[in-house]
C-alpha cells in the first residue's frame, strides 16, 4: 500500500497552514501587546489594552477552531461520498 492509502496529505497540508498561521498570529500578538503595554504604562489604559489583547486573542482561537473543523468536516463529507471512510 502506498503511503497516500493511509495519510490524507492534503487534510495534513491544510491543518499544518492553518497551524502555522494561528501560531505566527500569536506571536505577533503577543510581541505587539508586550510592546503596548511597555509604551502604555499602569493605568485605565493599560486595563482597557489588555481586555482588548483577550478578546482578540479568542478571536484568533476561535478562528483556528473553526477553519480547522470545516476542513475536516469537508474532508469527512468528501471521504463518505467516495464510500471509503477509514477511522484510526
């Protein structure tokens, strides 16, 4: 058997871009908050950043979980189409 018989490569190629660019969002995210909040200084402001680096930050994984879950959604409906559906 081929290795295409046991790994979906394309379902790994896109979890892995969408992986990647969840985590390059996280890294940037929290460099630019670190740098915010180093410029900003104690105070209501520094409060009202950091609520505001939260929610963005659910935001990104929000995100993540969705884009990763209708990919394999699609890729699930895809395979049962084809009538081979191979559970591990």
């Amino acid at each position: 058997m081929s290795m295409g018989d046991w790994v979906d490569l394309p379902i790994l190629k896109t979890i892995t871009r969408h992986t990647i660019g969840s985590i390059a969002a996280l890294i940037s995210y929290v460099t630019v908050s670190r740098l915010v909040e180093w410029a900003v200084g104690p105070g209501m402001i520094r409060d009202y950043v950091e609520y505001a680096d939260q929610f963005i930050l659910g935001v990104i994984f929000l995100y993540f979980i969705l884009t990763v879950g209708y990919d394999l959604v699609r890729e699930i409906k895809r395979n049962a189409g084809a009538g081979s559906i191979v559970l591990a």
